[in-house]
C-alpha cells in the first residue's frame, strides 16, 4: 500500500501514483538461502600490485582514518585534476549503500556524492520508499572526478576500488544498489544491458552482501519514461533489507573490520 507521503514523493518524480504487484512481487522469486546463494554471482575484480598495496594499506582503517587517506590519495592521474575528493555521505551505519560511477562537477566543487538536479530526484526516490537522504549511504567506486566526465578508465577504477572495499567493509550494508551502467557493470564485472541486469539479486563479491542494480538519477532525468523501473527497484531494495533482516542473515563481509 502506497502512503499519502509517498504519493507526494511519486508525484514530484513524475510517477503515476499506482502499483503493480507482478513488478514487485514477481522480482521476488528467491524464497530460502540456498536458492539465495546460488542464484547470487560472485565478481572477481581486476588486481594489480599498486591495488594490493592499497588494499594492504587501508585493511584495518577505521572510518575516519580511511576518510583522511582518501583525501590525500594520489594513487592514479586523476589526483592532478580534482578539486577534492568525494568520500561519500550519510549514515555509517546505512542498511542500504548506493554506488555510483564517479563525482561529476557539482560533487567535484561540494565534496559531496549526487549534488544537483540528480541528487534531488534521487532524494525524492528515497523518500518515495520512507528513507531520508540520511538513513542510507551514498558513495562512488571512483573518488575523483575524471575530466569533462568522462568514462573512468580501468585503471583507475582497479586503484580506487580498495577505498570502496574498506567502505563496504566498515558499513557492513544490508543490500548494496548500484545505479547506473558503469557502476552496475563494474561491480558485476559484466556487460549485460541495464534492462536485464534489473530485478534480479546479485552478491557484492563474496561477502555475501546482496546487491541489485537500478538506473542513475541522471539517466531518469533524461529518460523519465523508466521511473516507474527505478521506483520498483527501490520497492525491490526495501523488501530485500526487510528480508535480510527478518532472516538475521549473517553477512561474511570478506574484509575484517
Ligand atoms: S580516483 Fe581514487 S585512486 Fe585515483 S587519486 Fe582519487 S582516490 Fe586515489
């Protein structure tokens, strides 16, 4: 049942304010742990030495420690363009962690993930499912902006990853969302078009952290035809962090905290 609250929020995403039960209960086909467990895919990252040594260094960082290495990071040329870093924002405790690709401009200069016009429509989202900006956590798999906002190139991705890893390790989420092609891909280390990659679980690596993916704010802005898909993800990532926690699933994150 849609609330009144949330009816507002549909209406300023542009959502007709009706629900299907096929796109919500229908994603929801996985009813025990074992058919969790198989029906998840474990990715592999790409590893390099200069990524082990990152990873070696920033293992046992705390939050804050892993914040200030962050932001002194010269690990790959996009050091050399930044403004600053983006670390990320909101709840360190989040049952949810959404990931994107990379800050653009606006993020670049406020230091901030999802700033701007993509940053409101992504807050409405939230709000549309009952979540403030402030109960999840919303980072990027790359911390520096790349020029012109261009694609992030393998490299750096490779090196800035283990930043992502020790964050994910730390919050220990219950359901990670990836938003947007690059970010869905790299984190599935797949090529599959966004509209099959949708409504289906997946696991962050092998820690057993389930993850799905939806569209990026940016991408509903141009294409406000798929909102209606992103708001069923979001009812997806909300009935799955009720299932997690329901269940009391144990999350093996692989890092040690
Ligand atoms: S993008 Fe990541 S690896 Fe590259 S300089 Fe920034 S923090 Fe370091």
């Amino acid at each position: 049942m849609v609330s009144q609250n949330q009816l507002t929020y549909l209406k300023a995403m542009g959502i007709d304010a009706w629900q299907t039960r096929s796109s919500v209960e229908a994603i929801i086909t996985v009813e025990s742990e074992v058919e969790l467990q198989s029906a998840v895919q474990s990715i592999v990252p790409a590893s390099s030495n200069a990524t082990e040594a990152i990873k070696d260094d920033v293992a046992t960082l705390d939050w804050q420690t892993l914040q200030q290495r962050i932001a002194n990071c010269r690990a790959c040329g996009l050091h050399t363009s930044r403004i600053q870093t983006v670390f990320g924002v909101g709840n360190p405790q989040a049952d949810l962690l959404i990931i994107g690709e990379a800050p653009g401009a606006n993020e670049d200069k406020q230091g901030e993930p999802f700033v701007g016009r993509a940053g409101q429509l992504l807050n409405s989202m939230l709000a549309a499912i009952g979540l403030q900006r402030e109960d999840v956590f919303i980072a990027n798999i790359l911390k520096c902006r790349p020029p012109q906002n261009r694609d992030p190139k393998p490299e750096e991705t490779t090196k800035c990853t283990p930043y992502l890893d020790r964050q994910v390790a730390l919050l220990q989420p219950k359901l990670i969302m990836a938003v947007g092609r690059i970010a869905s891909h790299y984190l599935l280390q797949c090529s599959t078009p966004m509209g099959r990659l949708r409504g289906q679980r997946y696991q962050f690596r092998d820690t057993g952290i389930p993850l799905i993916v939806s569209y990026h704010p940016a991408y509903l802005l141009r294409s406000p035809q798929e909102k209606r898909k992103a708001y069923e993800d979001l009812i997806l990532a909300k009935n799955l962090i009720a299932e997690v926690t329901e269940a009391g699933l144990t999350i093996n994150a692989k890092a040690s905290q």
